[in-house]
C-alpha cells in the first residue's frame, strides 16, 4: 500500500527553528502539506479544524505534556485513530518508559536525519 504524500502532518514542538528542520525534512521526503503548532493547545486546535494524516510530536512540549496531550487525543472518537510519532530531545530511560505507557512504541530522539523519519513514517504508514 502507497501512502498519499499529500496528507496533512501536523509538527507539533515549541521551537519554531525544530518545526522547520522537521517541515524541511518532509518536504524532502515528498510531503508538502505540513501544519505547526507551537503548544499542545494550538495543537488540539488544528486538530479538530482539519484533517491531519499523521501527527509528528515533541514529548516536551506543552502546555499539555507527553501522555497527557496522548490520551486527550485519543479519547476524541474523530481523531483516536490518527497515527504519532513521538519526539524528543531526551533519551533516557524514563522517557523511554513515559512513552512506552502512553502506547508509542518507539520515539526519535532528537536530532534526527530524513532517513530516521522515514524509516518511521513507513513503520506506521507503510511504503510512500
């Protein structure tokens, strides 16, 4: 199964220069129609204004942090079923734990290489 490269992503992370390496990534992966976010509430937002493919995510951004930003999104029956990808600048074993209890079975720790988010975005996606 292809992916539609023309997906929304929505970049959720509180620093704009991350939002635009990660949009720069997409772009050189193919996808186009990103959408930012600076906190966990403009996220909420977009996400129910429109309809976004795949949510790429920092685990520190807030100000609804890691899980708690998760289940408020899962517990919305129009967007439970969007897939994430979880980021984060840290790597250690608590976080790790933190987003393994959230149900994320892996995270990219930051900084990462296109290759890295494709690599990912296939996992979840499947093949684009």
């Amino acid at each position: 199964m292809s992916v539609n490269k023309e997906i929304s992503v929505l970049i959720v992370d509180d620093y704009q220069t991350m939002r635009g390496v990660i949009r720069n990534l997409l772009q050189q992966l193919g996808f186009h129609n990103t959408v930012e976010a600076e906190t966990t509430d403009e996220a909420l937002t977009v996400l129910k204004d429109k309809e976004c493919g795949l949510v790429i995510f920092d685990w520190l951004t807030g100000p609804m942090y890691g899980a708690d930003f998760l289940r408020t999104v899962q517990a919305d029956k129009k967007l439970e079923n969007i897939p994430f990808i979880v980021i984060c600048a840290e790597s250690n074993q608590a976080v790790t734990d933190a987003v393994r209890r959230a149900g994320i079975a892996d995270f990219i720790a930051k900084p990462f290489t296109e290759a890295t988010l494709k690599k990912r975005m296939t996992a979840l996606l499947g093949d684009f």
